[in-house]
C-alpha cells in the first residue's frame, strides 16, 4: 500500500461496498478507517480481526468479496473519537455516507461536521478529498458550509468537497431466510446482517480540482458539471425505479425480478424512462455533447437500468422499491419533478402520471404507516374521484406547489382511469 488514508462516516453497504471496497482493493491506502456508532457491527468486525464480507450481485450470480484489515471508530466512546481526529488530520480521503445529510449537523461536539471540522484545522495532508453520498444534489455544500462554519480557518483550495452521483443499488439484507436463500455471506460471524450490492460500478464526481493531488481511490469518473448527472439519476433511475415499485405493488407482485415477465409493466416503465424523462433530459442538457445526452447514449442507459433493475440475484422486493410513497411523491422528487421538467420542454408525462397514480394507491394502502390523515382516507383508491386525489396530492405536497401544480394534478386524476384498466389487464 502507498500513503493513503481513508476515513469514512456511516457503515452501510456504499460505505462497505463500494468506498471502502474501491479503498481496499486499489492498494493506495495505509490505513482505511470507518466512524461508526453500531456497538454490534462495531465488535463483529473487531471480533474478526478487521475483516467483513461484502455480496456483489452480478447479471450471473453473487460473488462474496472479503475485505480486510479494516478499523471502525466509535466517536461516542471518547478514546475512540481521539484516535478518529488524529486520522482524519492525516486523511487524504474523507467519504460520508449517511442516511441524510441532517446527521452532519447532529450530535453536538461528536457530529459528522465537528469531527471533520477538527480533522481538518489540524491536516497534516498536502490535500483532502470529501466525498459525500447522502443522496442529495447538494450535499457537498451543505457539508461544507458546515464544516467552514466550525473549522476557524479560511478556505483551502487543498480541500474539496465532491458531491457523487451512485447509481449502484445496494441494500443490508437482515432476513435470515433470504441470506440463507441467496447463499450471502454474513458481513461478519456472529451478526445476522449481509451486505449485498450490484457489480455496477460507474460512478461519477465533481471534479478534484487539486493540483499535484492524485485520489488513491482512482475508479471515480470526474464530471465539471454533475448537476446534470445528478438529474439524470433522479428524474431518470431514481424515478422509474419507484413506478417500478409502485406499479409493480398495485399488480400484486412481490420481487422486482417479477416484473420482467410483464410486458405491460415494463412498456410503461421504458415509455417513461426513454419518451419523457430521456427525452426531456436530453433537450436540457444537449449542449453538454456527452454521450448521455445524445438519443442513442440514453437509450443505452435506460435498458441497461431496466435490466439492473429487474436482477434476480439483487433480489430487490417491490416494497423497497416503493417504500415512502409521502417522499417520494414530493412535488420536487422523482416522479413529479420528472413530470414538470417533462411538461417544461413540451413533453406529456402520461406513462410518469400512471406511476404517480400508483403512488397515491400505495399510499392509500398502507395509510397508517403513512400517517395519512383520518379525513384523507378514502378507502380503496379506484373509488376516488378528482377532487379526493387533488386533496391527497395537496396534502403531499404540505403547500409547496410549484409552476406546473395544476396540470400535474389533473394528468394524475385522468390517470386514475388508465391505471384501473391496467390492473383488470
């Protein structure tokens, strides 16, 4: 190994899988190292002398990697958190992958943002690279306004704080029946949890930018303007991923995989992806002249997704898939921010509008998970009429309507109809 040291925030399976992964296996780092507040997790991968399994699904089978030679740091247990500052000082790589980026304000003196903050006012590195994988297209600034607010130093263009765009699925299967059933690999013995992500590994990043700086993590693919990556990914993967979910729930199936022996399911999903997200996207962001952005690129990206997608060895479930129906029916998330941008370039999200449809009915569902109010629980969603799916769709959006809020909501309504139809097929 050369002289690199890694240290990351959160151990979930991008952590696990790919970061720490990519990490290990390029042979740059010295020292790689994961904060983590897990006592169980923690004590099993200590239990075995640093080591955990990792399952990578491919269009095949499932390979198990084993990484070794792995420290995680409990920054709540104060001679942990002391031997964590010390690493982050001499850090050249810095990844947070965290449920959201609100934990990087969370937790007082031991938040994500302090320690970082404290890493950095006493570097001992020529440069440090922050990658953050929180999901959010401006993660990176908010992390770094953050950490500039505690640091008390001025800006360094020595650091840089990248926002990522991961399209590799990932998930922590804790179902003894299915590890048991998809021959995974516990993370490590004496914890019944698997890591188990998909062998997709292109990954895009804001630009390092550094001079005389070279990543030890060398696989990232570095874009000047993510912003429209990280547009692709939501209005393109993340949201037919959850019409997927949503109409894959409403058709009475249980494993994504299922949905690849229905047609129907998979025209609406490929419509939406290739004539109103792709189509859209690529009107918006032509100038750009990458191959994404070209009819011919985003064809390919889209079928190789729906392929992905589908993967009986990623095992995904349908209700994963369309889980949060309340997030992600949000007027700026995946399916009506697909819609507006479809209808902002001239475009009818009619198949998007299906999905949304299914959505509602998702949410209707399960209400009391949802925390849908007694007023707004209509009963069985193919009884609703216009006014009732303008009601709940106006409680979703808590207020917040954007430009196009009236005509989302009646391609919603007139697809009420269609969706019917669709599940008597």
């Amino acid at each position: 190994m050369t002289g690199h040291i890694f240290t990351g925030f959160g151990f979930g399976p991008i952590q696990a899988g790919l970061f720490v992964k990519e990490a290990f296996q390029s042979g740059n780092f010295k020292r790689i190292v994961v904060a983590e507040i897990d006592a169980e997790l923690i004590d099993a991968v200590r239990a075995n002398r640093g080591s955990f399994h990792v399952n990578v699904a491919g269009a095949d089978g499932i390979e198990v990697l084993k990484i070794d030679g792995i420290e995680l740091l409990n920054p709540n247990i104060a001679r942990e958190k002391q031997i964590l500052l010390q690493v982050l000082a001499e850090s050249t790589e810095i990844t947070t992958s965290l449920p959201s980026v609100s934990f990087y304000d969370s937790d007082g003196a031991n938040s994500v943002g302090s320690l970082i903050a404290d890493g950095l006012r006493n570097s001992k590195t020529g440069a440090t690279i922050i990658y953050t994988a929180e999901n959010n297209n401006h993660a990176a600034q908010i992390l770094e306004k953050t950490v500039t607010g505690k640091i008390g130093v001025p800006p360094s263009k020595k650091r840089r704080f990248l926002n990522t765009v991961i399209g590799k699925m990932s998930r922590v299967v804790t179902d003894s029946t299915e590890i048991a059933e998809l021959k995974l690999k516990p993370i490590a013995p004496g914890i019944k949890r698997a890591f188990l992500v998909e062998e997709f590994n292109r990954i895009l990043v804001g630009q390092t930018g550094v001079s005389d700086f070279q990543p030890g993590i060398e696989v990232f693919i570095e874009k000047d303007d993510l912003l429209a990556f990280e547009e692709a990914k939501l209005y393109g993967h993340n949201a037919i991923h959850a019409l997927l979910g949503f109409l894959g729930d409403v058709r009475g199936y249980t494993r994504m995989a299922e949905l690849k022996e229905d047609p129907a399911v998979m025209q609406i999903g490929r419509r939406a992806f290739l004539q109103e997200s792709g189509t859209a996207l690529i009107k918006k962001y032509a100038h750009l002249r990458d191959e994404l952005f070209t009819e011919a690129g985003f064809r390919n990206y889209a079928e190789d997704l729906l392929e992905r997608m589908t993967n009986p060895y990623l095992a995904d479930t349908v209700a994963r898939a369309g889980r949060d129906p309340l997030r992600k029916l949000g007027i700026n998330d995946r399916i009506f921010g697909t819609m507006a941008l479809a209808l902002e370039y001239g475009i009818e999200p009619g198949n998007m509008a299906l999905g949304a449809m299914a959505g509602i009915a998702v949410l209707l569902e399960r209400a009391e998970e949802n925390n849908l109010p007694d007023s707004l629980r209509f009963g069985h969603w193919h009884k609703l009429d216009g006014l009732k799916i303008e009601k709940i769709i106006n409680w979703i959006w808590n207020g917040h309507a954007g430009g196009y809020a009236q005509q989302l909501i009646k391609y919603v309504q007139n697809a009420q109809e269609h969706l019917t139809a669709f599940i008597k097929e």
